[in-house]
C-alpha cells in the first residue's frame, strides 16, 4: 500500500514542499528546530538537544512499548537520540540515526503517550502506528527527493556514503554564493582539511545558483565540478547543514562526530574546534 500525503505545506530546509500539515510529518529540519544546544560551547553546539536519557524513560511507559523497541532495532536506530521542537497539535518529537547514511529514524509522542514512528530516507517515507493490539499499521509516503523533484546534479545521501568509505576522515563544508562569510571561509577550511589530513568536500546550498557559484570561487580554491554540486541529502538535513552557511561536519574513522560547527573561522581556529571534536 503506497500513500501520498500532500495536503499543506512544510519547510524541508530552505525548500518548501508540499506535505501533510496535521498527522504525518518529518522532524522539523528548518531554522525553528535551533531552539536548543547541544553543548555550552557556541562555536560548536548543534540545534537541537541530546536527548537519549530522556526518551528511554518515556519509552518505558509508552503503549506497546515492546513493539516499538522491535521496529527500531529492526531499523538499526543508533542510540543518539536528539530532541526536536513538538507538532503543532502538541507531540514530542525526537529523532535518530540509523546505521545507514541517509536513514533516520523519528518518534512522535502525543500527550496520551501514543507513539508513531518514521523512517525517513530520501525517496520514500515509512510511518508504522500500533493499536491498542500492538499490532502495527504501516504506510508508506514520498520522501523528500520525490516531493522535491528537483532536477540536475545533486550531492545525494549515495554519494556521501561513497565518500566516507572512500576516505573514513573527512569534512564536510557547506557554502552558498549568497553568503559572503561562507565563500571567504572555503580558503580557510581547505587549509584546515590540509593541516589535519582530512579528505575535504564542499556542498553548495541547495537553492544557490550553480553559475552564481562557479563565479563566487575563489582563485586562490582548489576547484573540480564536485565543488559547485548542490547537496540533496537526508543525513546533510539532519545533522543541520542546511542551517547556516557556512558550516562544517567531521568525519572520522568513517563516523559523524560532534554536532555541526556553524560560522566563518580561520583555518587555524577550524583545526581548534575539529581537533576538539575528535577528543
């Protein structure tokens, strides 16, 4: 069974799309979502709160509690759980990784201690419910690659992952010709990926314009056609990226550590806060 929910409109990002307003719904992943820090340190705190001691308590006294546990074991949900701002109509809503690039794992909880989960990856959306049977209802929605359509040369979920198994140490730079701050930055992280060894990838902002883009960069920057490819990634938007520009992800030994690094640095301060990351 294949259901489509298309009614309102949600911001994935910067992008809106069409989607179910009420019911159905992804963990917010727009701007609103920066409603608290992971850490006390500004330079390297992320939008949203860990939240793993928490959740496990309310999923101890949740309905089909059991059930629930199965399918996201079944998902291979990793135990970083983060908690993001609740539903319009009120529901808690937190959210995890899988242990695939690209997969994510959300929860919603309403005040009666119901719970829906999600599995979100980019074509397609997977929400299972359970009755008061425990037995679970299942259906199927676009993801947001599908609900975006959008055309031409993406930096997708697929690539990330090739990159990371291709060079386990790795940053993840996002910039956007709109963003002055972030084109200045692209000298200072390449010479930070440099200082440390680590493989470098640039991603532009999704809505940039890739000729805007290829004007924007500088001389001085190590250039190939994968710095002017936007990015269209689940992983990416969960772990914020589509917050502010610029912004920095770390990869080492083939895992995401640390929240995103938001705002322009010089190259030696990126290797401060990078190095204070992989502690």
């Amino acid at each position: 069974m294949r259901l489509v929910f298309r009614q309102g409109s949600r911001y994935f990002g910067s992008a809106s799309v069409g989607f179910v307003a009420s019911g159905i719904s992804w963990a917010v992943i727009c701007a609103g979502m920066a409603t608290t820090l992971a850490t006390a340190d500004s330079r390297s705190a992320g939008p949203a709160k860990a939240a793993q001691p928490h959740i496990n308590e309310i999923l101890k006294s949740v309905t089909c509690a059991k059930q629930i546990g199965e399918t996201l074991r079944n998902w291979k949900t990793q135990p970083t759980w983060m908690h993001s701002l609740d539903t319009m109509d009120g529901r808690r809503v937190f959210y995890a990784p899988t242990n695939q690039i690209g997969k994510w794992s959300e929860l919603k909880i309403d005040a009666k201690k119901n719970v829906s989960a999600s599995l979100i990856h980019a074509n397609s959306v997977l929400q299972v419910t359970w009755g008061r049977d425990c037995l679970p209802l299942a259906g199927i929605s676009d993801g947001p690659a599908v609900i975006s359509a959008r055309s031409g040369d993406f930096f997708t979920d697929d690539d990330l992952a090739r990159a990371i198994k291709k060079h386990p140490n790795t940053l993840i730079y996002a910039w956007s010709p709109q963003m002055p701050l972030s084109i200045q930055g692209l000298k200072e992280i390449q010479a930070a990926a440099k200082k440390l060894k680590f493989n470098l990838i640039t991603v532009l902002d999704p809505e940039s314009n890739v000729s805007d883009a290829s004007k924007a960069l500088p001389k001085s920057f190590s250039r190939s056609p994968a710095s002017l490819r936007r990015f269209q990634s689940v992983e990416l938007d969960f772990r914020h990226l589509k917050l502010h520009y610029p912004s920095v992800l770390v990869v080492s030994r083939g895992k995401f550590v640390g929240p995103m690094i938001p705002g322009l640095s010089s190259a030696s301060d990126y290797v401060k806060f990078i190095r204070g990351q992989l502690k």
